[in-house]
C-alpha cells in the first residue's frame, strides 16, 4: 500500500480500511462519508493512507461492520465509525483491556480485561461472560474460552446448533458441530493440549496464554512441524525487549531474560523461522498474558 511500509496489524469494514504501524500509531484509508476514517466529518475520503492523530500509543486494532475499535496500551478502548463517532471517542466502563475482537460484516465487538472479564458493544456495552482467557466476535455468534479451556458460544442458530442469541453463553459440545475441521494432531504442553492442525509443514501462532502454575497454557510457544531453525523475541508495550531465545522447542514463561515476573497485558513478538527446503520467513504478532 503506498507510503506504508512498517504495517503490523490491518483491519477493515465496509467503508474503511485501519492500519496499525510499528510505532504504535494509526493511518487510515477508504470512505469517510460518514466518519469511518476517523478523521472528522467534512475530512474527504483517500485512496492514500491517513494519519489519525490524538490517539496514545496503540497495540491493537478491530473492526466491525460499521465501527473500528483501537485497544492502547495503557488497557484503554477507543471507537469510531457510521454507528459511533466520526474521531476516535474512549469507550466508558473498559478497564485494563488486554484483548479486543470483531469481524467486519458483524454487528458488534468484544473486550477482555485483565480480571477475565469479557464485555460485548453492540448499541450499547454489556458483561457477557467472566473468567474468560480468549474471545473470538463473529458476524452473529461469540466464541469465548474459560480458564478450564472449555469453549461457549453465543447466537449459535446462526452456525446451525440449537444455541439462541440470548447475551448468554452456553457451553459448546463440539459433537454439535459435525462439520468442524479435525484436529489432527496434539502436542502437550504443561499437562494442557494445545491443538495444532497440521497439513504438511505448519506452525501455529497463539495469542493468548496465562502463566499462573495452574498446569493449563502456562507457556508461549509455536507448536510446529518442520520448522528446522527459529528465533524470536518479546517486547512490551514500551518496546522494551524481555524476553529472547533461538531455540525451537523453547517457551516463555512470562519472565524476563532476568527471571523478573511480567505483568499482565498484551506484548508484541518478531518471529523468524525457517521451513525444510525453504527461505526464512518473518511472522510479527501479539500475545495476550493473564495471571
């Protein structure tokens, strides 16, 4: 895209494409007929990225079908768009976010703060769940993970299972969902299976892990298969590098290279890894902790 070139989140909707850049900040592109660029009404639309000015440092981007949702790093939430605000307006009542999700044909947006706390912005915000570790918002359904790692879900007669829109979620019997793409292969680790689906060579990327000694996805790491060589690092919201390994099979704890203890939030990693026969690759991502 032009004049961008240190991109590492993108999102869009209808009427705006969001880009969040490595210095933590945001440009934006597309229809702005009705706010969506967060530019101002009266600002024209742009086929060249703009800036959006007056934000604090920003580590993560969203967006729904007519509002984009910016998290910062101090946990705050803003939003805006045809269904919000034409400039970016904090969203009251969202503390200490770590993690923030939407989909852009859906009608709403979810948040996670650092107590577990999952809330729902719809035309207005509600606490849907608690003692949730990771959050998924799609076009009419919600998937949530709780700390025993089971999956609920919300406006399941939308993916076809007997589970109403009701802003209440409902435990996910996967039997229900014959269709789901298998799992083919688990690798433990801390006594907790974290799935990877493998064709051929692959890695995953997680986003989000809680290193508190319950035996349950205490560690970050990159289930792969045939990755031959790897080196990544973690850097907090400030940019400042705390954790770095070259090792395949090595995880985070989250602690420093010190063994001082992180706090909880989210952190920024740089992956580089190389396939079998292949040239390396880069993957620059986020990870959520929660204690």
């Amino acid at each position: 895209m032009l004049n961008i070139n240190n991109a590492v989140r993108v999102s869009n909707n209808g009427y705006a494409t969001i880009i969040l850049l490595s210095d933590s900040t945001l440009m934006a592109v597309g229809d702005n007929s009705a706010g969506s660029l967060g530019l101002g009404i009266g600002v024209p639309s742009s086929l060249i990225p703009q800036p959006i000015i007056g934000l604090p440092p920003i580590i993560d981007i969203q967006s729904d079908l007519a509002r984009n949702v910016a998290l910062t790093s101090n946990g705050d939430v803003y939003e805006w768009g045809p269904s919000s605000s034409p400039i970016p307006t904090l969203v009251p009542g969202l503390n200490n976010i770590v993690a923030i999700s939407g989909c852009d044909d859906g009608e709403h947006w979810m948040a996670l703060d650092s107590s577990k706390n999952c809330y729902s912005m719809t035309n207005s915000l509600q606490l849907v769940a608690t003692d949730v570790i990771d959050i998924m918002a799609g076009e009419s359904f919600s998937y949530i993970v709780k700390s025993d790692t089971t999956l609920w879900v919300d406006g399941g007669l939308s993916l076809g299972l007997p589970i109403l829109w009701l802003d209440t979620f409902e435990l996910l019997d996967l039997n229900q969902v014959p269709e789901a793409c298998p799992i083919v292969e688990w690798r433990s680790k801390s006594f907790c299976p974290i799935p990877e689906i493998v064709v051929n060579d692959s890695i995953y990327f997680p986003n989000v892990f809680s290193p508190n000694n319950d035996r349950q996805n205490d560690e970050f790491y990159f289930p792969n298969k045939g990755v031959t060589e790897m080196n990544w690092q973690v850097y907090n919201r400030w940019g400042q590098l705390v954790f770095e390994t070259n090792q395949i099979d090595q995880s985070w704890d989250g602690r420093t290279n010190t063994d001082s203890e992180c706090p909880e939030g989210t952190y920024y990693y740089i992956l580089n890894y190389k396939m079998i026969d292949e040239e390396w690759e880069t993957h620059k991502g986020y990870i959520t902790l929660i204690r």
